[in-house]
C-alpha cells in the first residue's frame, strides 16, 4: 500500500477534527435552543393557564361548584374572542377530563382525562408533557387545576407547537447546505494553509536526509518549526557531524592501514632481497671462503632484521589494539630511568657516550616495563646520534599536573621539516638514520603509542646550543 505524505495525513486530520467539533458544536447549540424555546413557551402557557383558570374559577362558576352549560357558553364565547390573537391553543375541562370550551370549537366535547398531564391537574396538581407531531415538531402540553373553595372543579388545558431540530434543518435546509458548503471550503484552504506550514520543516528534513542517504554528508538541516521539529533537526545535525567524524576517522584508517601495508612491504623487501641475493650466490658455488662467511653472516644479519621488525610490529599492535589492560602501578621515574640507563651502560660505555641523569619527578601510573622501554629506546637513540666522546642526559622534573621526563643529547640535531613526521610509523629523518645505522622506523611509534596508553603526550625538539630533547609529560597522582 502506497504511504501518504505527512501533510496529507494533516490535511486529513484537521479536517475531520473540524468537521467533527463543528457538528458537535452545532448540535450542542441547536439542542440548547430547543430547550431554550420550550422552557419559555411552558412559561407563556403556564401563565396563561393560570390567568383563565383564575378567571373560571371566580366567575363562570356557579354554586354548586360545576360548570353549567351557560358557564360551558360564556367561556366559549370569550375564547372565540380571543382565538385570533392568540398563538396557543387552549381548553377548559371538566372534572372528567371533558373539554367544554376549546379555541378549536369543533373539538368541544374530546376526553383528556387519560393523559398523564390532565390527571395530575384534575388532582390538584402542575401538569406538564411534550409530544412530536406528525410535521416533526416539538407540542408542548400545560395543564393546571381550576380550584373553588379548596375543591378542584375542572383543569385548563393549553399547547403549542415550536421547532425541532429536525423541522429547524429542514426549515433551513437551503442556507445550511450553503453554510455547510462554505464551512468545508474554509475549512480546507485553512487545513491546507495549516498543514503546509506545519510540514515544511519536515519535509526541508526529509530532503536533507535524502541528500544525507546518497552520500552528501556535509548537508546538515535548518532547524525550524515547532520545539520538537527543531530538536529532531538538531539531533540529525548532531548525527550527521558523529557520522562525518566517523567516516573521516574510517577513511583515515583506511589511508594508514594503505600506507602501513606498503611500508611494510618495503621493509620486508630489502632484507629478503638481501637474503634471497646471497642465497643464490652461495647456490652457484665456487665462492671463496671469506665471501661465503661474509654471505651467511649477511643472511644472519637480515634475518635479525626480519624478527625485530616482527617483533616491533606486535608490540605496536598490542598497545595501540587495546588487547590488554595495562598492569597499572605507581611509579617513581627516577628509579626507571635509573634502570633503563643502567640496562644500557655496556652499548653506551662502547660508543663512548656519558649518560647522567638529574634531576626527579613527581609519582605516576604507568607500566613500568613499558616505561622502562620508552626510556631505553630514546636513551639508545640519543647515545646514537650523539658519538663518541658525546654527553646524553635525562632530566627529570614537573610541569604543573605532569611528571616531565626529558632525554637530550649532543648530536646534529633534527632536520625541522622532519620533526612533525618523526613518531610515524617506518619514518626516518634521513640526516640522521638509514637501515644500515637504525631499525625499522617503529622505535618511535611505539614510545609514542606507550606514551598515549599512559594519558601523556611525547614531543620532540632541537636545542638552541645544539642537539635534540624528547620530551616525555605523563599525569602526576596524589600521593
């Protein structure tokens, strides 16, 4: 089944819904006024029963509490009279419910006494009743006791006729099928007016997710309208920035994991390329036993090179994957650094390189093997670049909430157009290191990985008098 649009269905509904109040209301209204009419016509035959009961009860009367037929006469006589003025029709019974004078002369002498209002006013009573005639009008009955010396002597008799409902619609048909007419021409000009107005929001949005849908993901929605319609445009404009956000992030990954693909294929090529070579060489034979010590301890030295990129790429992996929660303690890095420099005495002492460490820093939380690692790793690169005869120093101390751990080192420095780059992944600052001096470019990746998993933040820079800082900043704990 074919769905309808939304201003159809308020079209739909504001037009029932008007429609519906405007019959009610009518009826309402129509109903109150028929009551109106009745209570005020049994008030104008009340009264006037009244009046002719009084009048018969002091005049016509005779002495024996009867009416007579000169009585029955004279009350004729005067009903004939007053016949022409009046708009109700009126009777005079006796006490058996016997008319003996009518405004309608032919009807003299026609029982009442079995109707319900007439015995009530036959015993002394108000009488009152309304009965639909044959046209569909609404006949309103009025009878009240003729009393003389406490002693009812007869009753009066009065109705009327007023409209209905249904003899006012179809008095009027006419103008109310015109009314009726207009009401629903009005009605839909102003239901239309309405529901456009009411869905122009909605369908400015439903426009905008469209667009959305079909991967225009930069359309965002104008919020308008009622509350509710704004909210749910802000909402989509706030889903709409998560997705944004969340495809940039995707493409993102996407680009490094391309790139990381195509680094790795090129660090794997040169030492296979290495290793298949001299493998090939030693095949063909005939190769001097120097040459063939020098080719096997080159397959030795490549394959080494193969395990540690192996083994720095699942240590990258396992930092930046989450597959594991760090084994959190407190952490004094002084002692660490001590550690990580002591661990590292033999290469440094061999390249002739004086490490020192000065200075201390406040408590962290961390991973201490992990720390260790970072330390060691900047440590061993600093002793690197700085040669023989160099000084390497790691100082320690706090910048406001961080415990700031900072390696200098006497070398030539860092290109600057290579400082932004130097914490990717396989990036070499080329001055500096190639693969036969370094590893594979993960060293610092993975100390600015271990430094991200702490909540800190690592930073590189070259020093005024000379040589580069990598500065480590990691949160402080209370003590």
């Amino acid at each position: 089944m074919r769905a309808t649009s939304i201003r159809t269905r308020l079209l739909a509904a504001f037009l029932i819904v008007a429609v519906v109040a405007a019959a009610g209301l009518s009826f309402y209204f129509l109903k109150e006024l028929e009551g109106f009419a009745l209570r005020k016509l049994e008030e104008r035959l009340h009264t006037q029963a009244r009046v002719l009961a009084a009048v018969a009860s002091t005049t016509y009367l005779d002495g024996t509490g009867r009416f007579s037929a000169t009585d029955a006469r004279q009350i004729q006589a005067a009903l004939d009279q007053a016949t022409p003025y009046a708009a109700s029709r009126m009777r005079v019974l006796d006490v058996e419910g016997a008319a003996i004078a009518d405004t309608t002369p032919g009807d003299v002498g026609d029982p009442y006494g079995d109707r319900i209002e007439v015995k009530r006013a036959l015993a002394g009573e108000y009488g009152a009743a309304t009965r639909i005639t044959e046209l569909g009008r609404v006949a309103l009955y009025v009878a009240v006791p003729i009393e003389q010396d406490g002693q009812v002597r007869g009753a009066v008799y009065a109705s009327s006729t007023t409209f209905s409902i249904v003899t006012l619609l179809a008095t009027y048909r006419t103008r109310l099928i015109i009314v009726i007419a207009l009401f629903i021409v009005v009605t839909l000009v102003l239901t239309e007016l309405l529901s456009r107005w009411l869905s122009r929001p909605l369908q400015s949005l439903s426009a905008t997710a469209t667009a959305f849908a079909a991967g225009d993901h930069a359309v965002r929605a104008t919020p308008s309208g009622s509350r509710e319609t704004r909210m749910l445009a802000s909402a989509f404009n706030a889903m709409g920035d998560e997705v944004d956000h969340v495809v940039t992030e995707l493409k993102q990954e996407e680009r490094r994991k391309s790139r990381f693909v195509s680094d790795v294929s090129h660090e794997l090529r040169t030492p296979l390329t290495a290793i298949r070579g001299t493998a090939e060489t030693l095949l063909e034979g005939d190769v001097p036993e120097q040459d063939e010590r020098r080719f096997l301890e080159t397959i030795i030295r490549e394959a080494d090179r193969l395990t540690r990129l192996a083994n720095d790429l699942l240590t990258l992996q396992r930092i930046e994957g989450a597959t594991g929660e760090l084994p959190l303690r407190r952490i004094k890095l002084r002692d660490t650094a001590e550690r990580a420099v002591g661990a590292l005495a033999p290469l440094t002492d061999a390249r002739g390189v004086q490490v020192s460490i000065v200075g201390d820093a406040p408590t962290v939380l961390g991973d201490v093997d992990r720390l260790q690692q970072v330390i060691a790793n900047l440590v061993d690169n600093a002793s690197r670049m700085t040669g023989a005869g160099g000084r390497v120093t790691v100082e320690l101390g706090r910048e406001g909430d961080f415990a700031v751990l900072s390696v200098l080192d006497e070398g030539p420095g860092i290109p600057e157009d290579a400082l932004p780059h130097l914490f990717e992944r396989f990036y070499r600052a080329q001055a500096s290191r190639d693969r036969s001096t370094g590893g594979a470019g993960l060293g610092l990746a993975i100390v600015s990985a271990i430094a991200r998993a702490h909540a800190g933040t690592i930073t590189a820079s070259n020093r005024p008098e000379g040589g580069s800082a990598f500065t480590m900043k990691l949160p402080v704990i209370a003590d």
